[in-house]
C-alpha cells in the first residue's frame, strides 16, 4: 500500500537554528499539506499545494517558515529561525486531485521537531 | 468558519466494553466525515469517513454515522479491545479540501 513519506523522524535543534523537513507524498496525488500539531490538539493546517502552487498558507508564519513543491511532487519545510514555540510534530499529508474538494487526506509518520 | 467538537478525555474503559465518542460540526455545504486515529509516536490514520447524510462509515468494528439533522458523527464499537488505546480525531472537509480537525479524544483500554 503506498505511503507518505516523510524525514527526519526525530529533529532536535537549538533555538535560532534553521531547519528543514522533507515530505514525499502517495505518488499521483496533486494536493500536498503540511500540517503543525501541538502536543494534545489536533492538527492545523499550515500550508497547501495544488501540484506547484501554493492554494492556502493563510496560516504560515512567513517570518520564519517557508514551503516549497518546486516540481509539483516532493516538499520541503523550513524554520529559520526556530523558536522554542515551534517545538510540535510536523505532518505532511496528500490527497489525489479531485473537483469539489472533501477528499480523504492520507497522513505520513511525521517529523517530531524539540526546540531547546 | 467550519468547526468540529469532540468530547473531551481521557476515556479509560475495560477490555470488551462499549465505547462512544461523541463528534458535533458547524459547517457551510455538506462536508466529509472523517475519523481518523494516531498512536504513540506516529501519524494519522484514517479510520472511517462518509461523503454524505445518513452514510455509515465502518472499519475494524468501529462505525459512525452522519447524522446532518444533528450535525454529528459519533464514533462507536461494540467492544474495545487494548490494542484500540490511541488518540481519535474527528475532521470535517469542505468544498477546498480545507480539513478541520477536532482536539482529539484519548482512549486507554485496560485488561
């Protein structure tokens, strides 16, 4: 069955250093989350691709974070700087194209992120 | 905006008990319903869904119907067993695939 990929597992970083994620989804699927989950609530959304282009980062800290899916595939995520508050689990999730909207999204392991 | 509320927990129960997760929406259009569910350490996975009023969804002995008059999509199963201890997630998607999770209710099982 195929998955979403994502690495590391684990990051511990001190504060102020940069740091990246890397998300891989289901092959063939156009639309691309990623998705911030603080420890005892659910996720919420950061930012969204259609194929390349960004359709919702309404909710990014652009001052520190960026995303990007420069050939409408792999994505990859990044604080710079990070903050103690950004210490959460970052999902990445996919889901196939499809008009309308309301698709099941299908979630990877998720990077663990410890800001000290 | 759409919304989803779910009870809060912890939920502890015995092995082979009833169990009921209670899940209410406010939405604009008719969502998906979803639950979803993540164990120690991992990511989630989906569980049940139903695209539309009055669909049951099902899986592994769990169900949940959509209940539109009601705005809700309560998580059930019959008996629980200790390999069903995780976190469920009860989430709403709209017309722009925008999913809205709810805070996630913790179900421990003991022998």
């Amino acid at each position: 069955e195929a998955e979403v990929a994502q690495s590391p597992r684990y990051k511990i970083t001190e504060k102020s250093q940069a740091v990246a994620f890397w998300c891989d989804p289901i092959s063939g699927h156009a639309t691309l989350y990623w998705y911030r989950q603080i420890l005892g609530q659910g996720p919420e959304l950061l930012v969204q691709f259609q194929d390349e282009s960004v359709v919702d980062d309404s909710q990014l800290p652009k001052d520190r974070f960026s995303a990007e899916r420069l050939k409408g595939v792999d994505s990859t995520l990044k604080i710079q700087p990070a903050e103690l508050g950004d210490s959460a689990m970052y999902l990445c999730a996919s889901s196939p194209r499809g008009g309308g909207g309301r698709e099941t999204q299908y979630f990877g392991p998720g990077t663990r992120l410890l800001v000290l | 905006g759409d919304s989803v509320t779910q009870m809060e927990g912890p939920v502890t129960l015995s092995e082979e008990a009833f169990l009921t997760i209670n899940c209410t929406y406010t939405a604009t259009g008719y969502p998906s319903l979803f639950w979803y569910v993540q164990y120690p350490g991992e990511g989630l996975q989906l569980l049940l869904k139903a695209t539309k009023a009055d669909d049951k969804g099902s899986n592994k002995g769990f169900e949940a119907t959509y209940r539109k008059e009601t705005t809700s999509f309560h998580l059930e199963k019959g008996s629980v067993q200790v390999s069903d201890s995780a976190v469920y997630f009860c989430a709403l998607s709209g017309g722009n695939n925008d999913m809205r999770f709810g805070a996630g209710t913790r179900l421990t099982v003991k022998p």
